[in-house]
C-alpha cells in the first residue's frame, strides 16, 4: 500500500520545497493542514508519518493562535502515542520540544542567514546525521529557540548562537532549527512576510537581502545534498524503528 504523510503547515509559503521531489520519487503522497488558515484539526488515521514547517508565529503564542494548543496535543499523540515517523523543521522543531515537555523562548540574538552548524559528539555517532559533514553551513531564519530540551531527548547539532539545533527523540522523532528544505525562490517568498523582513532588515540591515540571496543561491547545492542525505537518514531510521514497535 502506498504511504501517506501529514505534513502542518502555519504559512504557504512554508512547505515541504525541496523534500517534495524526495517524496514525489517515493510514490508518496501527502495531505496538507494550513493551521494559519483555519484548516480543522485531522486524525492521524492513516498516515505513516508526520511532517512539521515553519512559520512566523511562536510556540507560545496561544492566544494569538489557538490551533496551536490542537497541534501540539497532536504532535504528541503522533510521537508518544502513536510513535509514527515525526520531522519537524524551524517552528516544527520548537514545537516538537515545546509538546514533549520541553521549553522555548525568545533567542538572546537571532540567526538570519547562511551560517554554520556543528554536531555534537552525540550527532556524530547518530545514525540521523550518518553521512552528514561535522560541519555544515546552514540557512537561518529565526528569532526563537529550543531552551530546554524534553525529558529522554538528545542534542544532535549546536551553534555557535543555538545549542539546539537539531534533536533526536527516541528512535522515530528528529527535528532541526535550522532549513535544508530551501528551494532557488525561498529567500524571496519568506522576504514577502512581514515578520521575515522586519528580522532579516534588523539583523542584516536594508540591503541584506542581496547578500542573502546570492549566497543561498551559492550554497544551493550543498544544501540540496543535506536535504538529500537527512531525508534518506530519516527514512532509514524512523521508518525501520516505528516498523519495530
């Protein structure tokens, strides 16, 4: 039988991009909540994994956004309950922390850009990150982090701003900070939101932009080849322990 993937998204500019074709190869398809949107809250009858986006709001912020209370509780039943396959990028990372117990918050200084990552001597040795350089340069974008980590949770990647940057929770639940996914027009899509371009404008000035893009643009295909090697990783390793349950 064909797989079906969940995958919450909390803007359309933020989805799946390069994962997309990864999927599309596997002869999966997916069905999309736009949480932002006023999608209803789904059952998790069905699908074989849960995919979690970004997006410009904050774990927290409930009472702006009070479908975040249902996605939390639904990333629960996905991870603790259900032990499905669970992949969670930027916001998807905070609130995979944020479900489970652990704590987000304001970051002391905002990452917006390329900038480097570094595994931890845990990430080394985690078959999440097989094959993923120590250090890697990554696309940020975003003003919030993972402060503590939840109960039973490891940290697989750190930067020099984030200590968290990527985490594995148990054997099916993988998440990172910061962005593989990026596609050519990213960086223009994300520029048309207003809290993006209020952080891009505020940490890299009026005209970081150019620079932005151009470099993403040169680290296009590096970053196309991480997207490639984690997404294989997660399915290798998710996939084969949430079969084991």
């Amino acid at each position: 039988m064909a797989e079906r993937f969940l995958v919450f998204q909390h803007v359309a500019v933020e989805h799946p991009g390069q994962f997309r074709e990864y999927l599309r190869a596997d002869s999966i398809t997916w069905d999309t909540v736009e949480w932002d949107e006023g999608d209803a809250p789904p059952t998790l009858d069905g699908y074989d994994a849960l995919i979690v986006m970004g997006g410009p709001m904050d774990t927290w912020e409930e009472d702006l956004h009070p479908w975040l209370r249902n996605e939390k509780a639904l990333i629960r039943e996905a991870v603790v309950t259900r032990g499905l396959p669970f992949l969670g990028v930027c916001l998807g990372h905070q609130l995979l922390a944020a479900a489970l117990g652990g704590e987000v918050g304001k970051a002391a200084q905002a990452e917006v850009g390329v900038m480097p990552v570094t595994l931890t001597a845990t990430g080394l040795a985690h078959p999440f990150m097989a094959g993923v350089p120590a250090n890697i340069d990554c696309l940020q974008w975003h003003g919030a982090e993972v402060r503590r980590v939840p109960p039973g949770a490891s940290v697989l990647a750190s930067s020099p701003a984030c200590a968290v940057q990527a985490l594995a929770v148990g054997h099916t639940a993988f998440s990172f900070q910061f962005h593989v996914e990026v596609t050519p027009t990213t960086v223009d899509d994300w520029s048309a939101i207003p809290a993006y371009h209020e952080s891009l404008v505020r940490v890299l000035g009026a005209d970081g932009a150019d620079a932005f893009r151009a470099r993403s643009a040169a680290c296009m295909p590096s970053f196309n080849a991480l997207a490639r090697r984690l997404y294989d990783n997660w399915r290798r390793t998710a996939f084969s322990a949430a079969a084991g349950r």
